[in-house]
C-alpha cells in the first residue's frame, strides 16, 4: 500500500468570534482547521445560508 503526502498553504480567513470559542475551548488552531478541512473533504461541512435557504423552502412547501 502507498500512502501520498500533500503538504500546501491554503489562505483562511475565520470570524473572531469562532476564533474565540476555539481558544476558550483549549482546542489548538491547527487541530481546529483539520477539522475544518476533514468535514468539507467528507461533505459533512454544512454552511448556514443553505439551511436557512432549506428552511424556508420547506416553509413554503407546507
């Protein structure tokens, strides 16, 4: 079995108050962002705009 490494820079930019929930958390930044990536790369990530957008689509359909 061959197992690739990737290594690249990727420009973020997060809300303060999302920094500052991490930190009060004791969670590292780094340990936060791979959590980040790991749940865009597995479509677990789920932005808020799109559930409210669903929301009101099922408002509209009941």
């Amino acid at each position: 079995m061959t197992i690739l490494s990737l290594q690249a820079e990727i420009p973020l930019q997060i809300r303060s108050k999302s920094f500052t929930d991490v930190h009060r958390m004791g969670i590292p930044y780094q340990t936060f962002i791979s959590s980040i990536l790991h749940q865009y790369l597995h479509g677990e990530l789920v932005f808020r705009k799109t559930v409210e957008m669903l929301k009101g689509l099922l408002k509209k359909a009941s």
